[in-house]
C-alpha cells in the first residue's frame, strides 16, 4: 500500500524480511496513526514478541511474521546435524505458535513452510528452502487480497454507506487486506461510496489503523463508536457489513473474529443487512468442528480500563479511565455463527458459509 509520508508517496509492506541481517521487518503498528515507523526483530523469539504485542497484528501480517520467524529461527542454528536442527526448528515453531493463539495463519503458515522444508537434504538446504517458502507465503496472501478485492467489489455500489470493525486492512495482512480489498478495487473502478469505521475498543484499531488506511487511500470515511452502529442501522444509514476473520471453520462455517463482530452480525441479521466475511485461505481451519473449540486469546485488562494516546507535546502516553482499583474482563475476540453471515468472500469466489465444505478443495484443502 502506498503511505504519503516526507512529502512523497512510498509503497511499504506491513512484513518483510532482510536477509543480510537475518531479521523481520515490521510497521509498528501500535504507533499508528501518529507515528510510521519500521522496526526489526533480530531473533525468532523477539518476532514471537512482536506478534504477542501487537507490534504486528491482523491475520495474514502475523502468518507472514511467523514464516518469516521460522526461517529466520532456522537460519540462525549453528549446531552439528539434523536432529539438533529438527529439534531446534520445533522450539522456534512453538514459540511463533503461541504467540497468539485464536488466529489460524501462524500455524497454516508455518506448515506450509515445513512442508517445503522437507525437500532438503541437508540442514543448509532446509534453511535455504524455509525462507523461500515464507517468501512464497507472503507472496501469496498479497495475491490472495487482490482476488478478494476482485470478487468483492461488485458488492460494493454507488452511493453504499459501508460498516467495518476493527482491521482487516492492508495493515493486518502483506498488502492490499481482506476486508478493505473491496473497497480499493471498487474506488479504483470509480465508484462512489462512504465507509463507517467503529472504533474497536479497546485498542481501537478501527478508529487508529483503517481510519488511517482510508485516509491515506483518501476513501470517504467516518469514525463511529462501537454502539452507534445498530442506531445507524436501525435509520438505513448502513448498506453492507465487510469484516476480516482470524479462523474460520471449514466444517461449520464459523467466523473468529475481534472482539464485537458477532454483536454487529446479530444487529445486522435484525436489521436485514448483508454481513459479508473475506478472508484468504490461509485463514481456513480444517480441522476444528465447533466454532466452541476456538481459542479465544485472553488479553490485559489494561486494555479495557485505559487508552493510549497521544498529549499536546507529541508524547505517548497511557492514561488510565476506568475507575481505580476495578479490574476487566477482556476477550480479545468471539464466534460468528454461520447463519448470521451472508456470504464468505474468498480468492477463488464469494461462498455462503455451509459451502465450504463441499467445495473444500477449491478452497484449499489438502486432506
């Protein structure tokens, strides 16, 4: 994506890796919207960290991190021999795996990678074959949101008024995004439209990142508080509903998503509103049966009981708003159910959520 900084445009990458010094590099994302800075991670453990953190966050961005971590990690062993290598490589991919537990593509990544991994023949072609596949994978989601915006945007008309929540932007995969993707190729067909960002409490990436996203894309856009959306619904103000997913369930159907998507699809279904869902595949989980089964990451309370922002001299600052000595309860995100979604938005087309699986290898599958 392009960002207008120094009095240019630059294109960036939310995730790339620099060989020379075997280190990841990543957009600070918890800066945004008042600061765009690149940082490096110079071990797996500290791009393990970034991921835990935030620093890099959204779907695809964090499966691209976690590949990029695993070559990085398997670059970096010295040791004698390839069972000390094969161990080594399972701490590195633990240690990426748990980093954020609910979202599906550090794990689909990094499988990916060690399926080509095991090519190799000895410990220096499997190094060199992990960062080819990780480069592949990243590679890949950026194609993989160019045909979502391609499927996508005929969902989009002129004169919509557009619901988003939280990010699923260029920011939170390689480029392009998922829910966003509809969005860029719509306006680069000409076509008129106005996009609602709830502001996603509590790190309110809605309000920091897409918002921020849309500016620099000078898309038509408002920032609304999260409980304004069903007031907005319920005056026809709100056309289409487009959401990212961390996990879906290739069985069932099921969305995991941040934390208020389902809200927004129960207000949606009320209110005859089509909920849309894009994801690339490496978003797919094959394997759980229940959407109850889904990890859900529990983070900080800090988070609920204070913001982060910006003071009158530039500085970052916490400040604390909830009332002292209270403590939070914070899910970092719930469960969609299948019938409360109007259709899945994909590379390879747009799906209602019981089709996956019968049309489960277009869609990926390698069982």
């Amino acid at each position: 994506m392009n960002v207008f900084r120094r009095g240019r445009t630059e294109h960036f990458r939310t995730v790339t890796f620099d060989a020379g010094t075997n280190s990841v590099r990543l957009i600070e994302q918890r800066l945004l919207p008042h600061e765009f800075k690149i940082i490096a991670t110079k071990d797996f453990r500290a791009t393990a960290r970034a991921i835990a953190s935030m620093t890099v966050r959204g779907a695809g961005a964090i499966g691209a991190a976690a590949a990029y971590g695993l070559a990085q990690g398997a670059l970096a062993f010295r040791g004698p021999g390839p069972k000390k290598f094969f161990k080594h490589g399972n701490l590195v991919f633990k240690t990426l795996a748990e980093a954020r537990p609910t979202a599906v593509d550090p794990v689909n990544a990094m499988n990916d990678v060690c399926r080509q991994m095991k090519a190799g023949k000895t410990v220096a072609e499997q190094q060199s074959l992990a960062l080819a596949a990780a480069e592949e994978f990243a590679n890949e989601d950026v194609r993989h949101c160019g045909e979502i915006g391609r499927h996508g945007a005929r969902l989009i008309r002129n004169g919509m008024n557009i619901l988003t929540h939280c990010n699923a932007g260029w920011l939170a995969f390689v480029d392009i995004g998922t829910a966003t993707a509809p969005l860029y190729a719509a306006q680069s067909q000409g076509k008129k439209f106005h996009v609602f960002c709830d502001e996603t409490r509590p790190r309110s990436q809605g309000a920091t990142l897409t918002a921020w996203e849309l500016a620099q894309q000078k898309i038509s856009h408002e920032i609304i508080a999260d409980n304004a959306a069903g007031h907005l619904m319920q005056r026809g103000k709100i056309d289409r509903v487009i959401v990212g997913s961390d996990r879906v369930l290739g069985r069932t159907g099921e969305v995991a998503n941040k934390i208020g998507t389902y809200t927004k699809a129960v207000l949606a279904a009320r209110h005859k509103i089509p909920f849309y869902v894009a994801i690339p595949l490496s978003t797919i989980d094959w394997n759980l049966k229940r959407g109850f089964e889904i990890p859900i990451e529990e983070r900080h309370g800090h988070e609920v009981l204070g913001a982060w922002g910006i003071t009158s001299s530039g500085k970052r600052e916490y400040v604390r708003v909830a009332n002292p000595g209270s403590g939070a309860c914070n899910p970092g995100f719930d469960v969609t159910p299948a019938e409360l979604i109007t259709g899945i938005v994909t590379p390879t087309g747009i799906f209602k959520p019981k089709e996956f699986w019968e049309n489960r290898h277009r869609l990926g599958f390698k069982g």
